[in-house]
C-alpha cells in the first residue's frame, strides 16, 4: 500500500492504526458490546437520499441498502452493502462487505471489502440468507479504508484516517470517507483526492443524506438480477 502523507498527518496515525489493529485481534471473540450491536441495527435496512436530490441538483436519488450476513460468526458484524442510482437498481455503482467491530470500549471500526465477482449477487440483500456461498477468505479488505467511530449522544461518528485509503478513481492518489449513522438514517461523504491534495470527485458541498426507507422489502428466494 502506498501512503500519501498529509501535513499534520505523518506516520503518527498509522502507528496508532497498527495499535488498534493489535487491540482488536485480542478482543476478536469477546461478547459484542451495547454499541456494536445498535451500530449493527442502525446501518441495517434500505435507505434513499430522494429527498435531498429533490431539494439540490447537485445531489442524486440514490439507493443504499445493507443486509446482515453470515449471523453465526462471532468475529464481529458482517453486512452486505449495494448502492445504485435509484433510476437503475439493477445496476449497482458500488457493492460491498462491511465487517463492523469493536477495537477497545467505546471505539468501533467498520472494515470495507471487496467481493470476488459483484455481478453474481447483485440483488443479494433481497434474499433470507446473502452471500451464504462465500465467506471472508474469498473477499479483499481494502486496506487502509476503515471507517473508525465512537458513539456521540444518539448517533456514531466516524471517518477514514488521514490519507491512507488509496483510490486511483478519476486521478485520485487517495480517498476518505466520513459518516454519521442515527436510528432515522446517514450522512455519507465519500471523496478523492490528488496527492497535492486537491478534490477530484464525491460531493462538494457536503454527504449524501440517506433517509430509512420504512418498511424494508420482505426477503425473496432470488433476487431479481442475479448472474447465475
């Protein structure tokens, strides 16, 4: 992985990252946490950000729907998450797997993955069980891209760390990513940027407010879309 350094930044947060990551191997079997669990709750469902695109041009009717997979592991939550232009839903822009954790009291971590073939489960968070097929030896983490957060009042907030997520998306050198997550929904906003530092994609004026959609979708046998 490369790093790019920001000024201020330096090698303190990645000393401080390795750190965490050494935390959280020691605490990878303990009883989930209060905090865990409600952070699990809250990013878990079907949420839209047509309110917002219907109130600035500058922001699109997105869909962002994130699905608990493989319940019985205890090393964590793992949710499967699929974003798509609401207009094309069967075309998502973004398919992932997020593996939240504990680090010590109070500090969590959501872990980002790639699949190994996004095409074949497009639609999965539709199904009783998704991605019962695959397990986290067939995914890569994209280092460097965790989201850390902490509990603030009745929401987590949260961010990448520094400059060490890399991102090559349209002349990107690297890219960060900061949310906050209530009961009602998410503030997302995911940018790039060039190594001297100068934004070349995501949103300028702030996240994409994603609202629940209540009720969820009931579960399918297939979901609509699946490559066999």
């Amino acid at each position: 992985m490369t790093l790019v350094r920001r000024p201020g930044s330096g090698w303190r947060v990645l000393v401080i990252w390795v750190g965490l990551a050494t935390a959280a191997a020691a605490r990878a079997d303990d009883a989930v946490s209060a905090d865990l669990e409600l952070l699990t709750t809250w990013m878990t469902g079907t949420f839209s950000s047509a309110a917002q695109a219907a109130e600035s041009p500058d922001y699109l009717a997105v869909s962002l729907h994130m699905a608990p997979i493989w319940p019985a592991r205890t090393d964590g939550r793992w949710l499967y998450v699929e974003q798509a232009v609401a207009d094309y839903p069967d075309q998502p822009y973004r398919q992932r797997v997020y593996q939240l954790v504990e680090l010590v009291p109070g500090l969590l971590e959501s872990r980002v993955f790639t699949l190994p073939d996004p095409p074949a489960v497009v639609g999965a968070w539709l199904v009783d069980e998704p991605l019962a097929d695959l397990d986290p030896s067939d995914l890569e983490e994209r280092q460097g891209c965790s989201i850390l957060l902490r509990r603030r009042g009745d929401a987590f907030i949260g961010s990448t760390l520094a400059s060490l997520c890399p991102s090559e998306l349209q002349g990107a050198s690297w890219a960060s990513s900061e949310v906050v997550i209530t009961a009602d929904g998410m503030v997302s906003w995911d940018r790039g940027f060039a190594a001297d530092g100068g934004q070349v994609w995501g949103a300028q004026g702030g996240g994409y407010v994603f609202d629940r959609i209540i009720p969820d979708p009931e579960p399918v046998a297939d979901p609509p879309g699946a490559v066999e």
